[in-house]
C-alpha cells in the first residue's frame, strides 16, 4: 500500500544543507544578501529535497491574498473561456491567480462555489450570476470579499459590474436579417430567467417594431433545453419536421448556430446549408471557419474579462460599472439567402 511522501519543509531545507532556517528563507527572498558558497548549498539541498515552498502560509505572512475566484455559467463554452483568458491575463500584471468554476445556470451549484472561495481564502471574486438575486455577492464583500458582477449589469449600487448591452446585440442581428428581406424570424432562446436571454430577445423585438412590423407576426422563439450544439441541432429537427424550412434563423449564442448548420448538412446537404440564413452571438474563434462562415454578433470577450478582473484587484475602490457595445460581423450565413419559407 503506497503512502504519500511528506512534503519538504524549510526546516528539512536547513537541515540537509547545515544552515539556519533564516537562510534559508533569505535565499527564498532575499538572495543577494547571502554568500555565495552558502546560497549554492541552500539551493543543492532544496532540488534535492524537490522543496516547493508554500504560497498560502507565505500570503498569511505578508498579509496578502493573491488568489482571485470566477464563478462562470459553463467554462466549455469558449465565449467564457476567452472572458476568463482576458481575467488571467491581466490579474498576471499583479501576480494573482486565477481559480474557475461553473454553476452551469444552478443557482445551488453557484452557492456551493461561492461558499467554497469564501472558505478558500479568495482576495476577491468574479461571478456571472445565474438570477436577479445579488443578496448574497454583497453579503460577501461585506465580509470583506471584494466582488464583481460580470456579463451582467449590478442592480445593487454596492457591487461593480462588467456587462454587454444585449438588447443592443438581439437588435443589430435581427436587423440585419429583416434587412435582407426575410419577413419572418426563428429565434432559438434560451429561457427569460437568464438576463442574456431575455436582453436579446427585448432586443430582437426593437427591431422589429422598428422595422414597422408586429413581433408576434414576426418572430417565432423557441426555447432549447440546452443551450449549446446539441441543443441547436434538436430544435432545427424538430422544426423542420413540423414547419419546414425556415427562412432565416437567429441564435442565441455561436454554439447553438453550429449544431443548427450541422442539422441542415446533415438533412438536406449543402444546399439546406446555404438556403436558411443563420446568425449566432458571441462571434468565437471557430465563427469563421465553419463551412458556411457564421455571421455573428461579437462580444469583446477579453477586454470583459481584462476590466472585471481590472475593478477587482486595482487599488482605488470606487463603484464602476462598465458597459460594452456588441458589433456584427456579417459573413456568408446570412446573405442573400431566399430559400426558406417566409
């Protein structure tokens, strides 16, 4: 039966090399105000003894937490995954680290992880929240956690946030397709209780009335069980079993787009494919790679991330809240295309 091996300690640093546990840590921190000779031993013996020393004891000294927490919805999906990239990249600046987390839209699973930062130690958090309720973020940095709000605006004053108009977004894609003449619209949604969701499709409404025309005329939303390619590609079957061919369709995010064109590949080949106009959100890496390249709303992802993770660790304390604006990026999926029913 195998035990797991002691961890290294200063002390057996000290020991192995014949020197005070005090050189040892001055070796750690300050070399240059150790001999040489007496450096080269301390170093021999900490290899040797594969010595890693521990961060979270060295924090406590200094009186300084340089470990940061994200709670995101779900780390797969790469729009979150690039939100997070742009958190690491600037907490890097400043020497903290970051540690992720999905709630997968479970409020439950969200308290879980926020209780286990909590208990971990963290300087501060960032949090997609999965409701309205911010009660227990503000209660958190009222114990002295310092939280942001990301992906969504704040609806308490207390808390800083990082959010994209999304209504903004859910307008300029539905737009964008009336443009092209399509006179009806599919929008696969995720359910209203996620703020994203709803924005998009307040959005996609404003656009419609803008064009002049009636949304309940207009468009056609379908609720996904899941909001990724499977999700996609089940509600496009199923649509094309009961309704036939749609003339254009407006997803909720660049996932759900990818399982709807692998659904027209795989039903009706290339030309399904290029027949039904298809826009995603979120505009991720593989957007514009895909056989038919996705026209997509873009969100910057990285400077979400860059600015949140920005609010949690810089010194001055003041309450911001950050609002991005979301851009289209038009591409062959949603061009020109006529072939589906109106």
């Amino acid at each position: 039966m195998s035990t797991r091996a002691r961890r290294a300690s200063v002390v057996d640093v000290a020991k192995l090399a014949g020197v005070a546990v005090g050189t040892v840590s001055n070796v750690l921190n300050r070399p240059e105000v150790v001999a040489p000779a007496t450096r080269e031993k301390v170093m021999a013996a900490i290899e040797e003894l594969h010595f890693v020393r521990n961060g979270r004891a060295r924090e406590l000294r200094a009186g300084r937490i340089s470990t940061v927490g994200a709670i995101l919805l779900d780390i797969r999906n790469p729009f979150f995954t690039d939100v997070a990239r742009g958190a690491e990249d600037r907490l890097a600046q400043d020497d903290y680290t970051l540690m992720l987390a999905s709630s997968d839209d479970d409020p439950a699973r969200e308290q879980k992880y926020l209780r286990l930062f909590e208990e971990h130690g963290v300087h501060g958090m960032l949090v997609v929240p999965t409701g309205p309720d911010l009660g227990p973020l503000l209660a958190m940095q009222d114990r002295g956690v310092r939280m942001v709000v990301l992906d969504a605006p704040s609806s308490l004053p207390e808390l800083c946030s990082v959010a994209v108009d999304d209504e903004a977004g859910g307008a300029l894609a539905a737009g964008h397709l009336l443009s092209q003449g399509h006179e009806r619209l599919v929008f696969l949604n995720g359910p209203h209780t996620i703020r994203q969701c709803a924005g998009r499709r307040a959005g996609v409404d404003r656009a419609v009335r803008e064009a002049g025309l009636d949304p309940e005329q207009v468009v056609v939303e379908v609720l996904l069980s899941s909001l990724d390619a499977a999700g996609g590609d089940e509600a496009m079957q199923r649509i094309l079993d009961d309704t036939g061919v749609p003339s254009a369709v407006f997803c909720v995010n660049d996932l759900v787009a990818v399982g709807v064109q692998r659904c027209l590949r795989r039903v009706g080949g290339a030309e399904l494919l290029t027949r039904v106009a298809v826009v995603g959100y979120d505009d991720i890496d593989i957007a514009s790679e895909l056989a038919v390249p996705l026209t997509s709303v873009r969100q910057p992802t990285h400077e979400m991330g860059s600015a949140a993770a920005d609010l949690l660790v810089r010194a001055d304390l003041t309450v911001e809240h950050v609002v991005f604006q979301p851009e289209l990026v038009v591409r062959a999926s949603s061009v020109a295309h006529r072939g589906g029913l109106a």
